[in-house]
C-alpha cells in the first residue's frame, strides 16, 4: 500500500480567528474555503483520512463546510491552545497509525508536492519528525512519527509541539521544497487581502 494512504492528516482549525474576525477555515480562495482547499490538497496527494479539529464556532465552521472528505473531531479545550487540538486528535487515532501530517488552516496553498514530498521523507527513514524547507525557512505541514506521539501528549498546552521537535529526543528531517507557502500564516483581514491580491495578480483576474 501507499505510504499515503497509511498516514492520516491532521488539519488544526479550533482557534477563535480573533485578529481575522471570522473563522479562518471559511475564508475563501476562487470560491472555495481554505479548510475544503486544504482537504482536497492532502487528498490529491493521496492521504485517505483527514481530520479537522475545531473548536470555537465548530458548529458554524462544520456546517458550511462542503468536502465529504472532512472528518470532524470537536476539541472543547480549544482555548489552552493549539497543541491541545493535536492532542484531541491524537487521542481519536487508530493504535496501528503509523505517523501523522499536522497541517494549519490558515496555510491554504502548499502545494501537494510538498506534501508527497514530506510523505516521500518519511517513508525513507529521514527522521521521526518531517518538516518542510523552502530557501532556508522551515514550515508546515509536520509530520510526527508514532514515536513521538507520547511527548506530544505529555508536553503542557500552554508550551506548544514546537518544544517536542527542539527538544533534541527526535530525529528530524527535513526536505528542501520550492513552496513559500508552507510559511504563509494568513491571520489577519490585511494579510487574507494582500494574500488575494497576489493571487488575483498571478492569474489575471
């Protein structure tokens, strides 16, 4: 089988959007939102289960969204943080996964590319942690190996899953991407128009 299709995905989207003012997941791009581009991204790469872990306005962002692909899991403790989303997510993972790609939904446009190439990264031994590369700068998505599962769960909310992949326990590996948008935080109403403006300028619109 596919190393894809063993690896499920994990799409982060529980946080308040308190700078955008409105959910995140639904802002959209070519009239589709960033939480259905992302669902179709990781499928057309050929992960098979993908998660998304909401939180504030979950029934809001769930019942607007349109991919059948989502599998939806409601964290309540949304507030302390986004470790604690992983964490909720974690915790509903079948004992036999093997590892997982934790994704943002705020980073709508890495390219499928970069996510076989993180999957290609983890299937060859490069490490127990995978992160992407694009000129020197690290991003997301991350993938996380079974083995650090544990160091996940036990790490306070409050600390974050970056603490895990500094802590020098893990083996990391990283692949060099030609993708910028594996650092494209879209958190704010100016970013989200800067963002569109690009894209509309990119493609003549």
């Amino acid at each position: 089988m596919n190393i894809s299709k063993k690896i499920p995905a994990i799409i982060l989207a529980a946080g308040a959007s308190s700078r955008m003012g409105r959910p995140k997941p639904l802002l959209e791009l070519e009239g589709r939102s960033f939480a259905d581009i992302a669902a179709g991204t990781l499928a057309a790469a050929g992960i098979k289960d993908i998660y998304m872990v909401l939180g504030c306005r979950a029934g809001e962002v769930s019942s607007a969204l349109k991919s059948k692909k989502l599998k939806i899991i409601i964290n309540s403790d949304w507030p302390k943080g986004q470790l604690s989303s992983l964490k909720a997510a974690l915790r509903k993972l079948p004992l036999k996964t093997r590892g997982v790609l934790v994704c943002l939904s705020d980073h709508p446009r890495v390219s499928t590319e970069t996510v076989i190439r993180i999957l290609e990264g983890f299937s060859s031994g490069m490490g127990e942690v995978i992160l992407p590369s694009c000129n020197g700068r690290r991003g997301h998505p991350v993938l996380f190996s079974r083995r650090v599962f544990g160091a996940l769960l036990e790490t306070p909310d409050d600390r974050g899953a970056r603490e895990v992949v500094r802590s020098g326990r893990f083996s990391l590996g990283v692949v060099e991407v030609d993708d910028p948008f594996i650092f494209q935080d879209i958190d704010t109403p100016k970013e989200y128009g800067e963002m569109l403006k690009e894209f509309n300028e990119k493609t003549g619109d």
